[in-house]
C-alpha cells in the first residue's frame, strides 16, 4: 500500500510530465536574474525585473494568484494574471506548479492595496521540480532526526532556522575582519597529523594509505601556528576544522570549527584586554548589540568582565584545596571519598584532566555573565608558560559565559627544555591510560629549539559563541549538516 508521500510523488512526476509534453524543461541549466528576491521591495514602482526562487506559498482568487517565492535569505510576492498571461500560460503554472518548485519570473513591480511590494509576472519559467512536498509550514519537521538529516528543509522553509547559518558566516567574516585589521595574517594548518597535538582530548585515528603511516585529525591547530611563529609571521590565525572523538553534549561536538590566533611580543594580559575589546565588536557587529537572551536569562557582555581564581573558585564550588592534594593518588582518593566524581570515570585520569574533570563538574557550571578565570594548574596546561611568580600555575586564562568555555588563551612556552619535560609527563599520563593526555611531540620541540618569540595564544569554538548569540539550545543546531546514524 502506498504511503501519502508516495502519492504525492506521483501526482508532482505526472505534473513534470505534462510540463515536458508543453515543449519545456523540468531541469534547465540556467536563468539569468536581474535582480536578487530581497531587492524586490527597493525597486521603483513599474521598474521592469526578472527574478528567481522556490515557490513557498500559492494563493488563489480566481483568475489572479499570488504566488510567495524565496530561498534561505528571503521572501518576495510575485502575482499572476489571467488576462495578462494568456489563458495556456496560465493554466500550464496552475496545472503544473507544486510547492517546493523552482521558477524564474519576468515582470513589472508594483504595490497592492494591502501595500505589499509585488512583481506583476509578464513571463514565467520553469527552473526545477520538486518531487517531494516541503513540511508543512505551520507545524513544521518535528521528528528531531529528520532535523538533524534534512536540515536543508529547514533552511528553505523557516527563515528563523536560515538566520543561525546567516550569522555563522557573519560571525566569521567580522572576526576575520577584526583580526586582519589588527595586522593577523590567516593561514591553513594539516587537519591529517601524525600525532595529536594542541589540546587535553581523545582524537580520531586514520591511516595515510600513501605513505603507509597511522595518523590522527586534528584537535587544534595550536603547535603547527606556533611553527609560522617560528617562522617569521609574527601574527597568524585560522579558523580550523578540528574533531575530538569524544562525548556529545548541549555544548560539545566531535566536529567543530576553532578559530585561534597566536601574537609574538604579547602575553596573555594583552590578551585580555584584546580579547574584551574584540568581542564586544564582534557580538554587538552580528546580532546588534552587547547583551544576549540566552534561553530565557540575559547575558551581558557590554561592562567590564571581572577575573576568578581557578583555585579559589573550586574552594567554593568544591570545597576542595587542590594545593591540599599534590599528589595524584591522594587527590583521586578525596574526590573519590566526598563523592565529586565518579570513580570508575576518573580511574585511568593523570592530575591535570583530573583537575579539568572536577572543574567542569563542580565550578563551571556556575559562571553565566563573561568571566575570565586565571591562575590554573600547570598540569592542566602543558603548552603554557609558567608563572613567573608561582611555579605551580602558568599564565592562562578561560573565557567563561553561561558555563561554558568560549575562549582558552595563554602566554606560550617557548623553552623547548621545559617543554619536552612537560610533555614527559604527559606520555607518562598515556602509559598509565589517560586517553587525553599528549606523547612526546618532537617535531614541535625541533621547531622551538630553533627559537621561537615571546608570544601568547588564543582559541575559541565558533560553533559554542554562536549557539550564544543565536538562542541556540543545542551546539549541533549551529552546524548546518552534523553527523547522524
């Protein structure tokens, strides 16, 4: 028995047919618009136009019909007459059009009595059948795996979900804007990696058939940009591709997009005050202004973002001194006991993805306005520069809003000695079973033995900020294709 789809399909293929049986194409190759849908509204009145879209809406009134056509970006009215068409032309787009169809029209722009701008069509033609009906409009796809596989219907029916993806790449076009007016060069970094590198996290494996070699994709493209340090390019950034083959959450996805940039000479205070004045640009050049309704609560980003403590912070949200715990058997034994995490979870944890783990779950969740956390553990952060004053932190800070990490800077190591011994204890964390912990990076090291500047970096999920700035509940509602079963 034939579902209802499947009639619909073959009532629209019959509808193709009699388009061909009239001597036109289903599938033409082209159509030359003059101009766009969304200037529809700023054409002078009986300026002459051709345009072109999807067919959204039909309504009929006899012998006049008001058609609505768009695309992702926007919607415009156009009309049909019969008097004016001719009879054959317009029953053939009465008789043969469906919603979802692509047509170009020709015509004259005028505005109705109700004040509608609309095109008056003189000459129609048919682009592309659809063979399948869109969902409807009012009530939407509501099965949540058809959103996440067809997301292409949302976009071409509800402008609200268009508008995330519209502010995607506004989002990156300010912050490349930003950056390059601030003397940053952008530059591109292998996603395929012998060995992860860049960051705390479970990677992907691979195998490079052509060289015969097990490689990983990237987690951050951090040790490769502070290469071109080294090379000369005094401030580079990228916005990279990166996959951390982990947990899926509200807030974390196994691929997503970085943007992170490295500046010689500066150190992570300068950062600071770079990174304020840069997103108060960018949030108020996206969506308007500096404040943001984040699922029913405000976060304003427009006054001074005050700085925590790491540590004071786990005091209060923990009540637990990690300074108390150098050891790491003793630290696991005393979350363990107070019952912070799970003990089975934190078995295999070296100290420092301990400590992340115990952050995360205890304190993070608490910060919602834009705070910078400093002062974190040098076990946490092997790729940054010790404290000057405290050996025991470096000089690294998290951007955190609405308990969530949204940038991780930090001054950079550029003591190759001190970094091979970090690393070290790294590879030590990966023989003990700490999947996140990193290996011994020599290539990195023979770069920074052939010295590298004084320089601090930075990096921020682009998919984490706009799920911010776009109301988005999800982080795989900002991606517009994520991965399914």
């Amino acid at each position: 028995m034939k579902n209802k789809i499947e009639d619909t399909t073959e009532v629209r293929i019959s509808k193709m047919q009699n388009l061909l049986d009239s001597g036109l194409n289903a599938y033409p190759d082209r159509y030359e618009c003059t101009n766009k849908i969304g200037e529809l509204k700023e054409l002078e009145e009986n300026s002459i136009a051709s345009m072109a879209g999807r067919v959204l809406s039909i309504r009929k009134f006899g012998k006049l019909v008001f058609v609505t056509i768009g695309n992702a970006l926007d919607r415009g009215q156009i009309s049909l007459k019969k008097n004016e068409l001719g009879e054959d032309n317009f029953n053939l787009f009465m008789n043969s059009v469906d919603l979802g169809d692509f047509i170009g029209i020709h015509g004259k722009r005028y505005t109705t009595k109700k004040g509608e701008p609309t095109l008056g069509v003189q000459k129609w033609t048919f682009l592309s059948k659809s063979l399948r009906p869109l969902p409807d409009k009012y009530h939407g796809i509501k099965d949540s795996e058809a959103r996440l596989k067809q997301r292409y219907l949302l976009t071409s029916t509800d402008a609200e979900v268009a508008n995330i993806y519209i502010k995607r790449a506004k989002l990156k076009q300010v912050l490349r804007k930003f950056l390059e007016e601030h003397n940053f060069i952008e530059v591109d970094t292998p996603a395929i990696q012998i060995q992860k590198s860049g960051a705390l996290a479970r990677s992907f494996k691979t195998h490079h058939n052509a060289l015969d070699i097990d490689a990983e994709l990237r987690i951050a493209p951090e040790t490769y940009l502070k290469r071109a340090l080294v090379g000369g390019f005094d401030r580079v950034y990228e916005i990279a591709t990166c996959f951390r083959n982990e947990g899926m959450s509200l807030a974390h996805w196994p691929e997503f997009h970085m943007l992170e940039f490295y500046a010689a000479y500066w150190n992570f205070e300068d950062l600071i005050v770079f990174t304020e004045k840069m997103l108060k640009y960018v949030i108020k050049a996206v969506i308007g202004n500096n404040t943001i309704n984040y699922q029913g609560q405000d976060i304003d980003f427009s006054g001074d973002w005050p700085r925590l403590s790491f540590r004071e912070l786990l005091i209060e949200k923990a009540d637990l001194d990690i300074n108390a715990f150098p050891n790491i058997e003793e630290l696991r034994t005393e979350i363990i006991q107070r019952n912070l995490l799970d003990e089975k979870a934190i078995a295999n944890l070296g100290r420092g993805s301990l400590i992340d783990e115990l952050y995360k779950k205890t304190a993070r969740p608490s910060i919602i306005n834009p705070t910078f956390l400093v002062g974190h553990p040098i076990e946490l952060s092997p790729l940054a520069r010790t404290n000057d004053n405290n050996s025991s932190i470096v000089d690294r800070f998290q951007l955190v809003v609405n308990g969530w990490e949204v940038v991780n800077a930090y001054s950079e190591l550029a003591d190759p000695i001190e970094q091979r011994k970090r690393f070290e204890i790294q590879a030590a964390a990966v023989q003990d079973g700490d999947e996140n912990a990193l290996e011994v990076d020599e290539d990195f090291l023979l770069a920074l033995e052939h010295g590298m500047p004084p320089a601090a970096g930075w990096g921020m999920g682009i998919e984490r900020m706009l799920a911010l700035l776009t109301d988005s509940p999800n982080i795989k509602d900002t991606i517009m294709f994520p991965i399914h079963r």
